[in-house]
C-alpha cells in the first residue's frame, strides 16, 4: 500500500518484525525521508530503549543493495542466480495459469505453500496468505520446525502456551535458565532478570553448551543433550524426599501428585548423574535450593526441545512449579511461550471454513525433502514465502534434491535472494515490514503493537498481503472476501469473542496508544484459569495416556541411531536471526565465521588442533568447518552456531546437510539438535 503522506523528517514508531520473543517497540529517525537512525523505544514498557545490534543498524538491510526491486523469471539451470526481470503482470500470469493447469490436472492439493516467521506481522505472516491458499484447497502445511514439541508438551501440563508475564519476573528469587541462550535470544527478559538479580536472585544456566549465556548467569549446570527431563525428575525427587513440597497448593491445582511421586523416587541423585553427566552432589543442590527459594521462575527455552524427547522434556520441566506452589505467587512459576494472551480471532482471518476440502492433506515443514521427492501424490508446485528453506529445513541434500526437480514449479517471495531463491522459476519482490501496516503480538510479552507504513513501498515491492489479495482475484475469487484493506483485516483479528483478555484493545485504540497489553494490568489469578481438561495442573495426564504416552513424566532416551561418535547441536547464534541477516557483512563480520566447539579429550584423542579445518559427516550429508577446541561442550558433544547462506564461505557450513526430518514424540516438532556425527580429518 502506497503512503498517502510521506514522512521526511522526524522521529516515528515502529515495531520490530522478526522472530524474536522480545518484539520490541522501535524509534525511527528520519532524515529527507530516509531511516538513519533505529533505537528502542524508551516509552516502550519491556523495550525500554535498549535493542539488539541486529536491528540497530536495521536500515542498512532495508536499503541494501542486493535487494531484489522487480519479479524476476529464472533464466539459467535451476540452483544458480540466473534470472531475468519481468513485470508483475508477466509473474502473475504465469503463476496463476500454472495454479490453474495444476489444479486442473492434479487438484489444487498438488500446490504447497511453505512460509514461516521472517515477518511476524499477523496480516503478513498468518493473515490473507492462509485465507489465500484455504480457498485454493493448496495442502496445508504443518508449520512445525520451531516450537512444536515443546509447546504440545508444556500444555500437557499447563493446557495453553501460558506462563507468567515477563513483566512480574523482576520479583524472582531463583531464576533457572533451562536450555535458552537467553542473552542471544531473548535480551529483554536478561534486562529484568538483571533487575531481580539486584533484589537477590540467584541465576542457573542449565545447558548443554557453556555459551554468553552462561557467562552472565551465576552459575552454569552442564548436562547431556536430551537428559534434561531426567534432571528435572531427580530436583523432584529430592523436594519429594526432603519434604519441600507444597501439599496445600497440590491438593487445590494440580492432579496427579501421588503418581508423579511414584514415579520421582527412581530418580536419585545418582541414578540421574548416570543419565546427565550432573555430579549428584549438584542435582540435590539444586533440588534444595529449588525446593526452599520462592518465588522461583524458569525460562524454559526452545533449544531443548528441539530433541527426539523434546515434548516429554518440556512438559516435566513444567510440572515442577506446582511441587513448591508457585503458581499464583508474584514472580513464581514458568514460561515456554505466552502467545496464549493476545491470540487473537484466526478463524475469522484465516477462514478455513473456505477450504474446498477440509480433509487435504497436510505435509510436515520438518519434512519438506521427502514430501518434495515423494513419487505418489507429487507437489507440482512450491509457494516460499517468509521463509528460507534450502537453508533452515532439515536434511538439506533431500530438500535440494526435491528443489532442483524440474517439474516442480517454485514460486518464492523474499527481499534477497537467498539460497530458496536459487532454486525457484519465479522470484517476487517482498517490502520491508517499515512499508507496511500490520499487528504485531508477542509470542513472549503481553504487549499488541500496531505498526504504521513510516516509508514509500521501494521499488516495485508487495507485501504478502498485497501479493495474495491480488492473486485471489485475479484467480476469480470473492471480491467480498478478499478485495479488503489491511486495516479491515486488523478489526477482523482483533474482533475476538473467544478471548476477553482482548477487551477493548480496538484499532483505534491502537493507533492512539500505539500498544496495548491484554487483560490491561489484571490478568486473572492464574490458579482460576488453567485451561486443561481437568482446569489443573496435570501432573498425571488421562489425555497423554490416550495419546500414547507416559501419563507421569519420565525420562525417554533420543532416537538418534548410535552409529556416530557426537551429538550435534546446530542452533542460532547471536548476530543472525535464523538465517535473516546472515547475508549482511557487518554482523557476518561479527560472527567472523562458522566453528565447531568440540571438548579438550575428544580433540587429544582424534589428534585434532583447534583451529584446524575438519569434515563433520553423516549419512545424511557433510561439512566441512573450523574447530574450536574447549572445556564448553561435554565429551561425545559438539556446538555450532548459526544458520548461514550455502554460498558465504568456501567448504561452506550448510549445518542443516546434517540434520534429521525424523519429528520429535510431541506436536511434530523437529529434532535438529537430536543428530549425530563423526569428525574426519580433512584429506
Ligand atoms: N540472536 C538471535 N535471537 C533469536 C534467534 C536467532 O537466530 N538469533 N532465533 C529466534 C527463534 S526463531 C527462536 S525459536 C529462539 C530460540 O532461542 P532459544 O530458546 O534460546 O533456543 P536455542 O538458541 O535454539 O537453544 C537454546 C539453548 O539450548 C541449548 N541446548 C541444546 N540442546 C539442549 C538440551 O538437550 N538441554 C539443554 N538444557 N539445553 C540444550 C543450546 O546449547 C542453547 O544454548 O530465539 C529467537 N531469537
Ligand atoms: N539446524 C537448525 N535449523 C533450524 C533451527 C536451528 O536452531 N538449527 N531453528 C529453527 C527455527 S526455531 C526456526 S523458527 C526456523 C526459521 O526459519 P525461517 O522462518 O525460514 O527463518 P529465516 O531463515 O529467518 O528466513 C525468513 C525469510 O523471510 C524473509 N522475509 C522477511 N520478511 C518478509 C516479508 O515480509 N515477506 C516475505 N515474503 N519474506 C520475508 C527473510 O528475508 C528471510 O529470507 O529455522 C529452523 N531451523
Ligand atoms: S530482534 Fe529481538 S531484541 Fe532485536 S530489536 Fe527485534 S525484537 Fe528486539
Ligand atoms: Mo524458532
């Protein structure tokens, strides 16, 4: 949408699009009409002025200058950057009658859609695109690839993606950080942790990696990947057994304590040391003080669960505020995700009552390679948008093997042109979210934040929602439907009857307040609101036994075939988010390069140097990086960071060569970090 008036001068709001928990409020200044300068908003309640360096210098990438202005047809072999331009008409043609021959010879199911979070607005994210391929009857995708498993698993227990609002943890006493790389990942909720820390709490980084993260807390437990429900059985094993916990609060909210306890009492100090690696003076420790410190708070983090146990991880970590109380108790309990506050109407925007056949299938984003070389049912054509996946999904070689297939049409809609682009027939030029309007939730504050165009649209740029509403119609659809404006779309997503939290949080509202928190400053007592089956906490869960699982929480080993010597966790890392901005020098700059962190022994042992170049492989591919040999991974465990480009380094680091489509036990969440390897000398 163009601008109807230009702003040249002067500083303005806006809101940070990304993928990122903390969605901060942004300041924006600008100079004869171009962004120079980018600061959090000071006004903001959680931003509170600070940002992270990615989006400081935010401008450089809006105006960078391998942004692609106009739509462009592939020239050359698929996999190369061959393309010519074209115009929008010329796109939309060839688009459309390719979705009309596919569904006419195949039936619309034949065409996928493939997006995820680059933009979190929820117009552009989750808005007229899904109304868009509902109506069309595309295969629905299963979107996945980041919190799937953990979520299904913390609302086991908890029954939504609730924990306590951010805002309250400044009142903490023990702060347990549970595989989250907080400082990278999640800075604002390390700025109020910071604050509870000057009022006495204690900080515990529990993970497999010891990273920034670790560096700022107090002190760091180092476990084995996978084994965290374990440890997490052995602290309630000791409140258990010491007699710490909270039978008043268990008797009232939660369901199931005596199986649970029957369960607890296998883990002993000992037994768990065997399963994590954690001395066993350390995990009765960390019961004890657990057991006696309230308020306690965790950040339950998504690293962890991006395990073959990822789900029954999550949902045990879960259940262990309820055995001391702390639920209800000001800067007590947990949090995986909080997107459960400020949901707003989906079925209103989304319409999935437009699908001609609700029952079409559904394809796995974990598992984007198989669904692409399946020979029965085939897709016939690809729809990327938000999303980079020749680089974010996993078992790369099969996702590219299915991408270069040359009967399959891929259509991808981005601001560069990034290694999907390399393989798509057409590619579309997407505006930057600061050209946009849009509303904006946070899947970790309870802040809504509208967010208004403060740039002319650049070149010939379409946001998503742009791109498929004119794509509908000009497929025929309902002008009713989809001939709407943006701001209709924010009312129809804000007009939620299923959720009071949203109680006067309206577009003009809005557009004066500029954000707004659901449920205003009184949320209901979180004990009145537990929205499971049996509206307590489910320490035994009736639901879970019917799924297949455990009822009780245990611990249930990784999947992964032991055939290669190393775990292998491939997470993100501080100056990229996902693989967005990893094609931008100065924070490539920062990250100076790919490295594999792999223990002294291990390196004595295999005779490698750190520094050196080495192949990391399995079956499923290889890679070839620089080691770096430390004491912050465990023997038998390696770390690398960062999702980067194919194409940015010699030898490359395309981590994801690596990593497994297998999903995890819950929610069909990924299992990337689930992955083993062996390290070869470099020939
Ligand atoms: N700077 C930056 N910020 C980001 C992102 C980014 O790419 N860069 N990505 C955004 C997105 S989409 C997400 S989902 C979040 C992810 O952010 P986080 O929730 O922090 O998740 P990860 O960084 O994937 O992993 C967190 C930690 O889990 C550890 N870990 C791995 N396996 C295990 C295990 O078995 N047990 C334990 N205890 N720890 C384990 C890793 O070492 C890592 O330190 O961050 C968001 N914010
Ligand atoms: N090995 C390994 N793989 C991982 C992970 C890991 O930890 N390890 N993390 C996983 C997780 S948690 C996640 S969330 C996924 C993230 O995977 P993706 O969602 O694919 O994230 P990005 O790599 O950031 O790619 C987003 C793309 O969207 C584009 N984009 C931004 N704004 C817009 C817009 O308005 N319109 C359009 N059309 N495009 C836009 C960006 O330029 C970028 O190319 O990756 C997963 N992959
Ligand atoms: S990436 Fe995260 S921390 Fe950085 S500005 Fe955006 S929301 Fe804030
Ligand atoms: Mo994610």
């Amino acid at each position: 949408m163009r601008m109807s008036t230009t702003i040249l001068n002067g500083t303005v709001r806006s809101v940070c699009p990304f993928d990122c928990p903390d969605t901060c409020g942004l300041s924006v200044t600008i100079a004869d009409g171009k962004i120079t300068k980018i600061t959090g908003d000071a006004a903001h309640p959680v931003t509170r002025g600070a940002i992270c360096n990615k989006v400081r210098h935010l401008n450089e990438r809006v105006y960078h200058p391998d942004r692609f202005l106009y739509p462009m047809r592939r020239k050359g072999p698929k996999g190369t950057l061959d393309f010519e331009r074209i115009t929008w008409e010329e796109a939309y043609e060839e688009i459309t009658t390719g979705m009309k021959n596919i569904i006419s010879e195949q039936g619309a199911q034949a065409i996928l859609p493939y997006s995820f979070y680059g933009n979190m607005g929820v117009l552009n994210a989750e808005g007229m695109d899904r109304r868009f391929f509902h109506r069309l009857g595309a295969s629905q995708l299963d979107r996945t690839i980041c919190n799937a498993a953990g979520a299904a698993g913390y609302a086991y227990t908890m029954g939504a993606s609730m924990g306590i609002d951010p805002e309250d943890t400044v009142h903490t006493k023990l702060f347990l950080i549970w595989g989250c790389n907080l400082v990278s990942t999640n800075m604002h909720q390390t700025m109020l942790a910071a604050e509870a820390r000057k009022n006495g709490a204690e900080i515990i980084h529990i993970d497999v990696h010891r990273n920034r993260t670790s560096a700022w807390a107090d002190r760091f437990i180092h476990l084995r990947p996978g084994t965290d429900a374990a440890l997490a059985l052995g602290m309630m094993h000791v409140i258990i057994r010491d007699g710490l916990a909270d039978q008043s609060f268990l008797e009232q909210h939660a369901l199931g304590f005596d199986d649970l306890t029957a369960e607890a009492v296998r883990y002993t100090p000992e037994y768990v040391e065997n399963i994590t690696g954690v001395p066993a003076a350390e995990v009765e420790e960390l019961g004890r003080l657990y057991g006696t410190t309230s308020p306690s708070f965790i950040r339950i983090g998504n690293g962890l669960q991006h395990h073959d146990n990822g789900g029954m991880t999550v949902r045990t970590i879960a259940c262990l505020p309820a055995l001391t109380g702390q639920w209800g108790i000001r800067g007590g309990g947990a949090m995986k995700g909080n997107g459960w506050y400020s949901r707003l109407n989906a079925r209103k925007i989304e319409r999935p009552d437009l699908m001609p056949d609700p029952n079409v299938r559904t394809v796995s984003m974990n598992q984007l390679g198989d669904a692409l070389l399946a020979t029965a049912n085939p897709v016939k054509m690809l729809f990327v948008y938000n999303s980079n996946p020749a680089v974010v999904a996993p078992d790369q070689n099969r996702v590219r093997e299915g991408l270069l297939r040359n009967d399959l049409f891929t259509v991808t809609h981005d601001l560069f042109l990034t290694d999907t682009c390399k393989y798509s027939d057409i590619v579309l030029p997407a505006t930057s979210h600061f050209e946009n309007l849009d509303l904006y939730t946070s899947y970790w504050h309870l802040y809504l934040q509208l967010h208004e165009p403060i740039m002319e649209t650049m070149g010939e740029c379409k946001s998503n929602f742009t791109l498929f509403r004119e794509l509908a119609l000009r497929l025929g659809f309902e002008s009713e439907i989809f001939d709407i404006s943006e701001e209709q779309m924010i009312r129809e997503a804000l007009d939620s009857e299923n959720n009071p939290l949203l109680k006067g949080i309206t577009f003009e509202a809005l557009k004066e307040k500029s954000w707004m928190k659901a449920g205003g400053n009184e949320l209901p007592s979180f004990t009145t609101m537990i929205p499971t089956a049996s509206g307590k906490i489910e320490l035994y869960s009736e639901k879970m036994l019917q799924h297949g699982f455990s009822p009780v929480p245990v611990h249930t080993p990784l999947k992964e075939p032991e055939n290669y010597p190393f775990l292998l966790m491939t997470g993100p890392n501080h100056s990229f988010i996902n693989s967005t901005f990893a094609n931008q020098e100065r924070l490539q700059k920062l990250e100076k390069e790919p490295l594999l962190h792999m223990q002294l022994d291990d390196a004595a042992l295999l005779g490698f140097q750190d520094g050196e170049r080495v192949k990391v492989r399995n079956d499923r591919g290889e890679v070839e990086i620089t080691l770096r040999v430390s004491r912050d991974v465990l023997p038998g465990v390696l770390v690398t960071q960062g999702l980067w480009w194919d194409d940015q380094r010699k030898g490359h680091q395309a981590v994801n060569a690596l990593t497994p489509q297998r999903l995890a036990d819950m929610g069909g969440g990924a299992t990337f970090f689930s992955n083993r390897v062996e390290v070869l000398k470099l020939d």
